[in-house]
C-alpha cells in the first residue's frame, strides 16, 4: 500500500510577524514546528503501513528550512520524504498550495491513501485537504477519527466521522484522501536510530520544473484570493476581577451575567 | 466557457492524457480520446500529449477564470438535518440580505437534499428572494460528491457572484471542494464580510493565528466570491411569514453510482456536547483534578442549558472526552458566555475561546492568565465557586 502524509510546517510561537510590503507572514526568525494534526496524520499513516503493508511517503511545501519537518517524519519512521520548495510557490493560497501538492502526489504515483491533518494551526482554513482530494479527482473523508479497516485488494476503506453531533461511519472507494483529528492516535516519538537515520538523509526537493505545474496556477499569481490588509486586532482586555467573599461575589457576579439576557 | 478541442487525426490513442488528467476528465472512446465534462481546462493532457492533439481554446485559457460581470446574486448555501435548517445557514441568511441590499442584487437559497421542500419556503420567510433547489434520494444525506456536484450544477447554470457557507464540518468538506473545482477563492473563517463601496468587492476578513491576527481578503478575478462563517458570529435574522419568493428547481444530473462514498452509520454523542450551537458553555481544565468531579461543571451546564467544554490538560489526563476539548487542538467556539473553571488559560485554549463574548474566569490561582482576557474573574476554588453558582442559578432562572 502507497500512503502518503502531507505536512506542514507552522511558527511555535503565537508572536507572529507580518511582512509589511508584501503582507504575508515572515517565517524566518520564527520557531517552527511540524503542525501538531499533521502529526497525527503521520503517525495514521505510519500505523496504517505497519498493519497492512506499504511504504509511507511524506511531503511539504515551504521554504528550504521546512526540510526540518521532513527530517522529524523520518525519525519516526517514514520511508520516503520530499520538499517541494520554489520562489515561485510564495503567497500560494490554498487552491495553489492544493493545486501544487496534489501534482506531487501525482508524481509519487500509484498512491491508495493520503493523510492530511484536519487543518493546519496558522491558517486554520481546513481547505487545502478538500483542495488535494478535488485536484486529484479522488473521494475525500474528513474529520476522521477512526480508521476502522483498510481492504487493498477491494478497494474499500471504512471511517468514523467526528461531526458536531456524533459520529459518521462511511465507507469509501480507494484512492481517498483523508483528514484526520486530535483524537485518532498517540503519535510517536522518534528512535535514536531514527533521529541519526534523519540526520544523514538528503532529501529531494521538487521545484516547478520538477512537478510540471502550471506557473500561472502557482504561488501568489495562482492564487484566487489576496491578502489586502493584515492587522492586529483589538487586544481583549482584561475584564473586572471580582474582590471580596464569595457569598458576595457569586451573586454579583450572577446579576452581571443575567444582564446579558442569554440566560433563560 | 473555455473549451478542450482534441484533434481526432492527430491522436494516436496512446492515452498519455488518459492517465495525466487529475480530473478523470478524459476517456478512450474507440482508439480516440473524448473529453467529459469533468474537464477544468486545467491543460495537463495539453501538455503531455506527444502528438499536439489538444489544444485548449486560446482566448480562454488567457482569463483566469470568468467574465465577472456575468456573474450577479448573492447566495447562502443551507445546511440542514432531519428537516431542520442549521441555525448557522439562518444567520448567513440575514447577513446574506445586508450584502445584497448593499450591491442591489437578490438573495438566494442553494438547498441541496431529498425531500425539502418546506425547508426552502422557511428560507424565504428568513429573507431570500429565490431557493435554487435541487431534490433527489441521492441527496438524503451530506456527501462531498453528490453535493459538490449539485452545487456545481447549480453555480455553474445560474453564477452567483457570491456564496456564503456555514463553517461546520460539513460547510468546510462542501466548500473546499467546491471552490476547488471552480477555480476560485474561498476564504475561511470569516468574523466580517462587507461589500467596497467603489469596488463592490466582497471584503472577507478573518482571524488567523488564533485570532492574533485579523487579514482581510479579496477575490477579484475568479467568480463566485466565497466564504465560509462560523456559527452565531452574526446575528439571527427575524422571520416574515408573509415574504413571497421563488422556487427554481434543477434535477441533479448523477446517481448513486456516481456518488464514491456510501454512509453506514451514524452514532448520535450520548452526551450532547454542541459546543459549536452552544450560547453557554462550561469548560474545567487540570483544576477539576478528576473525571468524578466533572460532575459539578456540568452541574452548572445543565442549570444554565449550556455544554461541557474542557482545556487540553484535562482531556489528556483521560478525564473527560476529546470531543469536549476547546483550543488550538480541539474546537473553536464562540458562545455568548464561557465560564472556564480551573483553566489557568495558555495561548492554545485561549486560541479557541478568546472571542467569545463573555468570559468568566474561575480560578484559585490570581496569576492565572486566564484572567488577563476574562470578562469577569472570580479568585476562588472552583470546589466551592461552582456549585454555589448552580445553586444561585437554580434558584434565579427558577428551575
């Protein structure tokens, strides 16, 4: 089985920067992390090959320093990894950031499933799962937070749903694209082994040339939407601490809340 | 339309472009290739073909998208269950009608299901103008395929010049395909949609970074105009029983067979824990110290007709489900009032509760930044604190 996990990297931090010419975010300076529902669609796909057999491809789009995410996906286990990294790709939306990963996975070829997580934290858009699955013409499940059986050879695989108000168990077609939830595994840490293995490894970079894309498709031109104005919203205040005993301040602080008119 | 013209003499059959097209647009009819209507005008088997047979009609492939001024209306995508139309497909309703009062345009519907009609009366009485609805058994449930393509269908017949979805599970499944198809911007999460005076642009704008910064967006070239908004971030609107309008039916041209995916199961949560429908929620953090103890938090939920929420700290330590957990990693809501009880407030909870518009603070600890954003604070052990406030609660709302 062909599995492969698209990934990101994000800034750790919540001091983000905003690059005032160009008004996209400035990642350079920043602590980056792999995107923590990503890891989990890591560790999904890991857990899916060592229960049905395979290999497990991983891949990123970013700039050059996104091969860190790479190297951590290794180090726990993956078998496969590439950056796809091209000035060209910058201010990429979510149909470009779509558009490109999904000609990668076109060129890994002969993929059964795709793990993405639910959404990344920076964005936090959940579009670009949906956006690989429709370019790729493949079915897509998302929110999944069980995997309950994977049947190669019929071409089948059944998973849990978490929607507002339950759980959805559908079956699908292979291949499928699926996003995946907090909820759905533990991820691992990665061996020493591993993290030596990762340490050595070269790992492939895949520009526009390599994947055959459209350039009028890519990066900011590609995009259909633009980033106009970026600000940093009012800060939320601190509120009223309320002092004294709380045979005082419980219902002081009932009559404030009943003013709201919410409470019925 | 733009077209994919395919040179009959030319083609070899080799099926290069067969296998090339993302879309499984292109099919071997006898020893030449056809294209389906599945076709992007992408232009992948353009240029893979060894032999030049395709070529994509020129003029076209020059605009991005669209003629934009063909495309006119505003449109509110509604989701519903059992009959029922989400709250939050209401609310984009009366935020639908401001946008196109302010472009001069109507209001319309998309309903997508099986046997809805009276849904679609409802959503005139809520101020469309039109319910472009398309019925059939297909339909019955939510699934991506069969609703991306009866929504394509219906875009793509009647090109709205913007469409507004409800950012559930569903209405981001729904959106992201649909607006991949299309070939056009979709922004997500959107706290404020306005139309530009002088450019009549729809100005979508959202937090990002977990709301530590705002972006407002445009999508000028590519038509319709999307976006998805989060439950109760507008108000709902007031209903008119006697408002008149039409209702334009489309058949939906797939069956079952077309549809890839196929719904076993659906298990209701025992417990409701809507934390996106919720006005009032609860949450306990590491403070409760147990999953017994919950049982006062949602003592206090249930008084005030709220769910149960919880930090990362206490889902991970096992005490209480993750489909409760609000935060970066958990759900975003956005309630009239949150009541965050031992919560000390890191960075990620605050990600996914800072805009709610009351927020009520319990916490033993006066350092705690939880109440740096809270409304109200009470420094207080919530072992005492909250039941006392179930009690007079209780007695004040006369339950």
């Amino acid at each position: 089985m062909k599995i492969v996990a698209c990934i990101k990297q994000v800034p750790d931090t919540t001091d983000v920067r905003i690059d005032p010419e160009t008004r996209t975010l400035v990642r350079e300076g920043v602590e980056s992390i792999t995107n923590p529902f990503d890891e989990y669609a890591v560790e999904e796909a890991l857990l899916t090959k060592e229960k049905y057999g395979g290999e497990v491809h991983v891949v990123t789009m970013g700039p050059p320093q996104a091969v860190e995410v790479l190297k951590n996906a290794l180090a726990v286990g993956a078998d496969y990894v590439y950056l796809i990294s091209d000035s060209a790709f910058a201010g990429s939306d979510t149909w470009a950031t779509a558009y490109t990963l999904a000609q990668a996975i076109k060129k890994i070829g002969g993929v059964d499933l795709v793990v993405c997580g639910k959404q990344a934290i920076d964005g936090d858009t959940a579009q670009v799962g949906p956006g690989v699955a429709t370019q790729l013409g493949i079915p897509q499940l998302t929110y999944v937070s069980k995997v309950r059986e994977v049947d190669v050879e019929k071409g089948s695989v059944v998973v849990e749903r978490m929607l507002e108000d339950g759980k959805e168990v559908v079956q699908s077609s292979l291949p499928v694209l699926i996003t995946v939830v907090k909820d759905i595994n533990e991820p691992r840490l990665p061996s020493l082994l591993g993290i030596k293995k990762a340490a050595k490894a070269e790992i492939p970079t895949w520009t526009v040339e390599d994947l055959a894309l459209d350039k009028a498709k890519c990066g900011l031109e590609g995009s259909p939407t633009e980033v106009v104005r970026v600000f940093t919203p009012e800060p939320r205040g601190g509120g009223e601490i309320l002092e004294g005993e709380m045979t005082d301040t419980i219902p002081l602080l009932i009559d404030k809340l009943m003013e709201a008119k919410v409470l019925k | 339309m733009a077209r994919l013209l395919i040179d009959e003499e030319a083609c070899t059959g080799c099926e290069a472009c067969v296998e090339e097209c993302p879309y499984g647009a292109l099919e071997m009819k006898g020893d030449v290739v056809t294209v389906n209507e599945k076709c992007t005008f992408c232009g992948a088997c353009v240029d893979i073909c060894p032999v030049d047979a395709l070529t994509l009609e020129k003029e076209e492939k020059e605009a991005p998208g669209v003629d934009i001024s063909e495309y006119k209306d505003v449109w509110v995508f509604i989701e519903h269950k059992g009959g029922k139309i989400a709250n939050v497909s209401l609310e984009l309703l009366g935020e639908g009608r401001k946008l196109a009062d302010a472009l001069g345009c109507k209001l319309s519907g998309m309903l997508l299901g099986n046997e809805v009609e009276s849904c679609a009366q409802e959503v005139i009485t809520y101020g469309a103008d039109t319910v472009y609805l398309t019925e059939s058994p297909v339909l019955g449930h939510y699934r991506t395929d069969s609703y991306a393509t009866g929504a394509l269908n219906l875009i793509n017949k009647y090109k709205p010049e913007i469409v507004i979805f409800g950012a559930t599970t569903q209405g981001r499944d729904f959106a992201g395909t649909v607006a991949t198809k299309i070939y056009t911007g979709l922004t997500a999460d959107c706290t404020g949609l306005d139309i530009d005076p002088e450019t009549k642009l729809l100005r979508q704008t959202r937090p990002a970074f977990g709301g530590n910064i705002m972006a407002t967006i445009l999508c000028k070239k590519h038509r319709p105009q999307m976006s998805t908004v989060r439950p109760k971030v507008f108000p709902m609107p007031g209903k008119d029983d006697s408002r008149k309008g039409e209702i334009i039916l489309e058949p939906l041209p797939i069956g079952e067979d077309d549809v890839r995916t196929k719904i076993l199961d659906f298990v209701q949560e025992a417990e409701t824990v809507n934390l996106a429908d919720a006005e009032v929620i609860v949450s306990g953090g590491r403070g409760v110290g147990g999953s017994d103890n919950f049982a006062i938090i949602r003592e206090l939920a249930d008084v005030l007709g709220g769910a149960v929420g919880a930090s990362r700290a206490a889902v991970d330590a096992g005490w209480i489900p993750y489909e409760h957990q609000v935060g970066q990693t958990g759900r975003t809501v956005r309630p009239k009032i949150y009541i965050a009880c031992g919560i000390s407030g890191s960075i990620q909870h605050q990600a996914g509760m800072k805009t709610s518009d009351i927020i009520v603070a319990i916490n033993k600890d006066p350092e705690a930044p939880i109440f740096k954003i809270a409304t109200y604070g009470v420094v207080a052990d919530l072992f005492q604190a909250v039941p006392m406030l179930a009690r007079e609660f209780r007695k004040r709302l006369a339950k």
